[in-house]
C-alpha cells in the first residue's frame, strides 16, 4: 500500500509541475496516462501540442500525429502539413 501511495504522490507532483508550466489540467491528466505517467513524455507531448496549436493546426489531428510519431518534432510537423 505505501507503494501505491508514493506513486500516487510522484504523480501528482508530476502534474504540479506541469500545470504550474501554464498548461490545462484536462490535458496534463491526458497526457500523463497516454504516457504511462512518464513526467517527461507528457511534457515533451504538451510542449509539442501547444506549439503545433500555435501553428494553426487541429488540437485532435495533432494528438493522433504526436502519438503515431512517438513524440517526435519534425516527423509530426511533416505529417500534420501533408494533411
């Protein structure tokens, strides 16, 4: 049980953390669980969502791409401007 209850705390200190960056609580949880509660995978999708969002493209086409190309910059750029 003290187990479960550290990773309950790593967890929400994760998500401090990332909502105390300005991003919104709905795709912060989002984020944690489509990367198993890695802290800095969720980071990097986040990142990488709000700056494809800057960009003008669709926050649901940016989600699949970012998730298709593991999180990697260029590929999902590619992707989204051959959509």
């Amino acid at each position: 049980p003290s187990c479960l209850l550290l990773q309950f705390l790593s967890y929400l200190s994760a998500c401090d953390r990332l909502l105390k960056q300005g991003y919104e609580e709905g795709q912060v949880e989002e984020a944690m669980e489509m990367f198993q509660y890695s802290e800095k995978k969720a980071a990097e999708f986040l990142r990488l969502l709000a700056q494809f969002n800057d960009m003008g493209f669709q926050q649901n086409e940016i989600k699949e791409v970012l998730l298709l190309c593991g999180n990697q910059r260029e590929k999902a750029l590619e992707e989204l401007v051959m959509k």
